[in-house]
C-alpha cells in the first residue's frame, strides 16, 4: 500500500507526463517553487495546504485544456 505522499507524487508525476510540462515550471506555478518536483521526488512530503494548491492547480490546468479540445471538436 502506498503512502499518501507517494500517491500524491505519482499523480504530479501523471500529470507532468500527460501535460509535458517541465517540472521547472510545474513547481514555479503551482507553489512558487522551481525546485518543488526535485523535492518531492526527493522524498519530502508537502503540507496538506500545499498539496490542495496543487491539486487545484492540476484541475484547473485539466479543465482548461479539456475546454480547448472541446472548442476545437466543435464544428
């Protein structure tokens, strides 16, 4: 079974890959902190308050690239 840190790193993970975005710029947006990733993989474990600034920033960043393909499909 995994720690709540490790689920919480493995869906940042997720979404790094599916976005393609560089975890330089993940971190710098989400919190502020360009070495944020580095850290996580590092094995420090982020506040509840910072993994809910996170996790609402991966929800909305979703939501708005899933409003693009939306637009896009429509005729």
């Amino acid at each position: 079974m995994r720690t709540l840190s490790e689920q919480f790193l493995a869906e940042v993970e997720a979404f790094l890959a599916a976005s393609r975005m560089k975890p330089t710029d993940f971190g710098r947006e989400a919190v502020g902190d360009p070495s944020f990733i580095t850290h996580l993989r590092r094995g420090r474990s982020p506040s509840l308050a910072t993994a809910d600034k996170v996790r609402v920033f991966i929800r909305r960043l979703e939501a708005e690239a899933a409003g693009r393909r939306a637009r896009r499909a429509s005729p």
